[in-house]
C-alpha cells in the first residue's frame, strides 16, 4: 500500500493528448507514484497499537494519582 493509493489511476485518461508535454506529463506522474514509498500495513497497525496503549498506559497512571 502506498501513501497514496493511486496505483489504480490510468494516466493516459488523467493526461490526455499526443503531445510531447502530455507524454512527458504522463510519464512524470507515473515515475512520481512508482517512487512513493510502501507502507507495510501490519507495521503500521502495529504502531498504532502500541501507540493507543501507551496513552491508555499514561491515561491510566495519571488518573490513579489525581
């Protein structure tokens, strides 16, 4: 998964036309999305989680010495 999910965009539809700009539009944009990095899904749930129970953690202790 890619931060932004635009692996399913068909570039030829979103840069119409022949010319050499439109080309070179479309080819920049894809080249752009191949460089994006990868999100490891299972990673980033797993910071996630970690990060909920650490404020539930810190939640917890502050409420038990008030």
């Amino acid at each position: 998964m890619r931060l932004i999910d635009a692996e399913q965009i068909n570039f030829n539809d979103a840069f119409i036309g022949q010319s050499d700009f439109a080309r070179d539009t479309r080819e920049a944009a894809e080249r752009l999305v191949k460089m994006q990095a990868v999100i490891n899904q299972r990673r980033y749930l797993l910071i996630n989680v970690k990060a909920v129970y650490m404020t539930i953690r810190m939640l917890t202790r502050s409420a038990c010495t008030v």
